[in-house]
C-alpha cells in the first residue's frame, strides 16, 4: 500500500521556477532516502536529486546543478523539488522515488535499480 504522489508540475516559461512536491505514505517516510527523476520523450529516465533520509546526504546530476534543489519534511512525509532558472531541456515527466535500504548505503543512491517504489509522475513543461 506504498504510495508516492506527485505534485506543483504544470507549465512553466523559460528561467522561471517551480516546485514540486511528492507525498509518501504507507512506508517508514524518515527511513527511506527519497529521490526524482525525470522521463522526456524518447529517452531514458534519469537521474535528477536525491537525498538522504535525515536531510544530508543530498545528490545533484550535474545538469540540474545549482539550479535544482531537494529537500524533505520528514514531519509530512513529503520531499520537495525546487526548480529554478528553468530550461527547455527541463522538460519531462518527473517522479518521486524512495529507498527503503538507504541505511545499508554511504549516501543516497543516484541509481534508478536501488529505489523501490515509484510514483506515478507530474509533467513539466518548459516554454520558450
């Protein structure tokens, strides 16, 4: 009964910003490294941030670097994703992800194969 739930994608203009959120529940939220990744048409899904289940820990692809930033609230099982300075390329489905095993790891995981549940996604789209 694990479920994660996307939020805040929508359509956005170039250099702008938005926020996503992903609510979690039916799982330890505050055990579980939490993570986002993103889909755009034709190609993989790849990595976008991560951080780990106390806040630290927190991972950036180099694409997204100072631009993007993750955080959560362990409180309202919710991991957040700031997106500002928005580019074309941006644009994609995003996803929510948890890792149930982070304790067992140094840090949290950019790998797509160690998250185990997924939401369902919220697409972005960046205008120019």
């Amino acid at each position: 009964q694990v479920q994660l739930v996307e939020s805040g994608g929508g359509l956005v203009q170039a250099g702008g910003s938005l926020r996503l959120s992903c609510a979690a529940s039916g799982l330890a939220f505050s055990d579980c490294a939490m993570g986002w990744f993103r889909q755009a048409p034709g190609k993989e899904r790849e990595f976008v941030a991560a951080i780990g289940a106390n806040g630290g820990g927190t991972n950036a692809a180099d694409s997204v670097q100072g631009r993007f930033t993750i955080s959560r609230d362990n409180a309202k099982n919710t991991v957040f994703l700031q997106m500002n300075s928005l580019k074309l390329e941006d644009t994609a489905v995003y996803y929510c992800a948890a890792d149930r095993n982070y304790g067992s790891r140094w840090d949290a995981t950019t790998l797509r194969s160690d998250y185990d549940y997924w939401g369902q996604g919220t697409q972005v789209t960046v205008s120019s």
